[in-house]
C-alpha cells in the first residue's frame, strides 16, 4: 500500500506524550492485571438525568434534523449569557460576545490560528494542558513558556518574563483551577493580568474548563470578573466537567468580541454547528436545576479529602489541591517523575500521570485524577503502602 506524506502543517504537530503510557496500560490490562487508572482526566459520572431527558425530546423535533445555524442557536448563546450573569455577574451580549464550540479543545486549538502568523510567540503555562501547542504548532507560531511553580501558588510570575517577549507575544494560555497542578487564580492575579494584555497587546484566553469545580467553600473566580477582561481577551467555557458531558462535545467561548468574531469565522469554514438537539440539551443545562452541579463539587471534595488524608497517613506529603478535579503529587526524592509513575504502575498497578507530560516545570510531580470512587482511591493508597517507599 502506498504511503502518503504528512503535510508540514501535520508533521509541526507535538507528538503525544502520554500515547507510551495508554499503550503500556493497555499491555497489562490485556494481561489480566487490576489497574486502578487515575492517569486520565475523564469525568467517571454520568450526565444528569434532566439533561439527558431534555436531549431524547429534543431527538425527536425534526426542526433539529435539519442543519443548524452556523454559529449555533440563538437560545443557546441566550443561555450562556444568562449563566454568565447568574454564576459570575458578568454581562454578556449573546450575539457579538459568544462563540459556541464543539468542546472547549475545539477553540483552545482555533484560537492560534485566527490570531497567529509564522513566527508569532504565543505564552504558555509549564506544566500545562498540552492542546494549547497543538494550535500554536498548526499556526507555526512559537511558544514561551511561563513556569507555574508551588512557591507561587501555581500561578506565573510575569516580572520574571523578559521584556522582548512580552512585546513579540501576541497570545497568552492562562488556565484556573489549573490541569495539572490543581492551583487556583484569585482577583489580583487576573486582575494584573489584564493590565500586562493591555500594556503589551496580549489577547488573554483564559480555559475555564474547571470553573465549576472549586473546594472549601471557595467559588473559582471568571477572569471576566476583573474590570477590562473583555477589552484584553476571552474565556473558554466547557459542560464537560460542570455537567458531566465531556462525550457530548459543548462548549463556548465568551468575551472580546474581535476575537469571537474569528472563532466563528473559522468555525463557520469549517463546520455547521452541533446537532440542534445537544445544543438545547447544553441551554438546559446551563440554565435549568443546578443541584447536580453542587453534588458533584461535594462528591470532588469528600474523594480529595479520603485520598490526600490517606497519601498523608502513609507518609507521603501531599497537599490538598484548592481545585479542578486533580492532585498534583510531589515525587520523593530520588526519582524522576516518569520513574515514580513506572514504580507505581508496575509493582501497585496504580496509574498515573508524570508531571512532566505536562511540561518541564512538571518534573517532579504526577498527576491523580479524582475521578474514582473513594474505595478505590483508598485501594489505591493501600497499594501503595504496601511498596514501604515512605518509611
Ligand atoms: C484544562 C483543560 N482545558 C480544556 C479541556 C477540554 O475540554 P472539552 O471537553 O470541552 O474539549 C480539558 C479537558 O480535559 C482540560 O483539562
């Protein structure tokens, strides 16, 4: 069979880090061995019941059955403009201010194209979620990365990025509750940020993809909530996390209208919208009962508490993530991040994540996804135990 060439656009993609991992897992599981995976980032519950319902009558209207409008439906982005108001006091105009996407990955990787050329730098949080380069590789563009360090809180520090980059940069990735350290952004940081987009030209796109998902009472802040957010960038929204539907594929971006206008540019070449059905589903959703939503966050932090207490009670010292739904592990001393997750997987069949995946500001870390019932998780720490690596 004949070979065809990748083109260069394609052959600039970032190889995927985590491909050996999910293939060593594979390996063991076929094996017969019991994993305990917590090296994903996939939501284990399902979609609430009135969610789903909304979505077979909604099948049924073959009103939807027919192309939807290409920049989504009308109700939809009234939806999202209303959750706006109601979650963050944020005014949002549905028509010149939303941008409805097929997951938040979809405008995450869009958004370097509508605003990058050749050789333009974008700013990237190191560790961070890996799709951000995918865009910036398919724009051509370059990246410089900010370190998110612990001594920080995970946030970056902008006084110690030089002063030509931040003329060259024309992007900035910012993302809280964070993938993967599980730090938090509080008012001064997005408040500072929106001065350095000003004075530098930086279009800020903050990924909100776990703004639902903050603990000890605390609701994470939008980056919209800060006086001149909308003039400097975007944020990316998604109902994968909040509701349970990461297979459902809704998403939005809200915010400066120059750059929703691009997202629905390029979406409008590209694709029709989502199927008319799952976008009133998504404004059910947003808009309807919010009980599911506080469960969820209740059910995030009782596993955060059973697994970081019991990873404390075994000698490793952990501290509790403030959100999303991860935890970011200190490796102990002696091992590099991919050796400790080889040890885990191998010898406690415990998946995980090495931090450096994530970037090189990763090092020294690997990422749990509380994405298991607390037996499990508990399981898990005892399995680990069991290796006596923490005496
Ligand atoms: C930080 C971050 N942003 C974006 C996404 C993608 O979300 P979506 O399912 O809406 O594409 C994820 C999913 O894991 C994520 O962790």
């Amino acid at each position: 069979m004949h070979t065809f060439k990748p083109s260069h656009t394609l052959q600039r993609l970032p190889e995927q880090f985590f491909a050996r991992l999910a293939g060593k897992v594979q390996q063991l599981t076929a094996e017969g061995h019991d994993l305990i995976n917590l090296g994903q980032g996939n939501p284990d519950l399902p979609t609430p019941d009135h969610i789903v319902e909304e979505l077979q009558g909604a099948a049924t209207d073959p009103t939807y059955h027919k192309y939807s409008p290409f920049t989504g439906h009308r109700f939809l982005k009234e939806a999202i403009a209303q959750f706006y108001k109601r979650e963050y006091d944020v005014d949002v105009d549905p028509d010149t201010e939303v941008a409805v996407l097929f997951g938040a990955k979809t405008g995450l990787v869009e958004i370097s194209e509508c605003l990058l050329n050749p050789g333009d730098t974008a700013l990237l949080p190191d560790p961070g979620y890996p799709d951000y380069m995918s865009g910036i590789a398919l724009a051509n563009a370059k990246t410089a990365f900010m370190p998110l360090l612990e001594e920080n809180g995970f946030l970056p520090d902008y006084g110690a990025i030089d002063s030509d980059t931040l003329d060259q940069a024309k992007l900035m990735f910012l993302n809280y509750p964070n993938n993967p350290t599980a730090g938090v952004a509080n008012r001064s940081f997005f408040d500072e940020t929106v001065q350095l987009g000003k004075k530098h030209d930086i279009c800020i796109v903050h990924d909100f993809a776990y703004g639902a998902i903050g603990f000890d009472g605390k609701k994470p802040r939008s980056f919209l909530e800060s006086a001149g957010a909308k003039e400097v960038g975007v944020e990316m929204y998604t109902l994968s996390k909040t509701y349970n539907m990461a297979g459902w594929r809704v998403g939005f971006a809200v915010g400066n209208p120059s750059v929703i206008k691009y997202l629905n540019l390029i979406q409008d070449h590209r694709y029709v919208s989502l199927f008319g059905a799952v976008q009133q589903a998504a404004a059910k959703a947003l808009i309807g009962d919010q009980t599911a939503v506080n469960d969820l966050v209740e059910t995030y932090e009782r596993r955060r508490n059973v697994f970081i207490n019991a990873l404390n009670e075994i000698g490793w010292r952990v501290p509790m993530p403030k959100g999303s739904f991860f935890a970011w592990l200190p490796v102990p001393d002696g091992y590099t991040s991919e050796e400790f997750s080889e040890i885990l997987i191998d010898r406690a069949h415990v998946v995980t994540a090495p931090g450096n995946g994530f970037g090189k500001s990763g090092e020294g870390y690997l990422r749990v996804g509380l994405l298991a019932d607390e037996d499990v998780l508990l399981e898990a720490v005892r399995r680990i135990d069991e290796l006596k690596l923490f005496e």
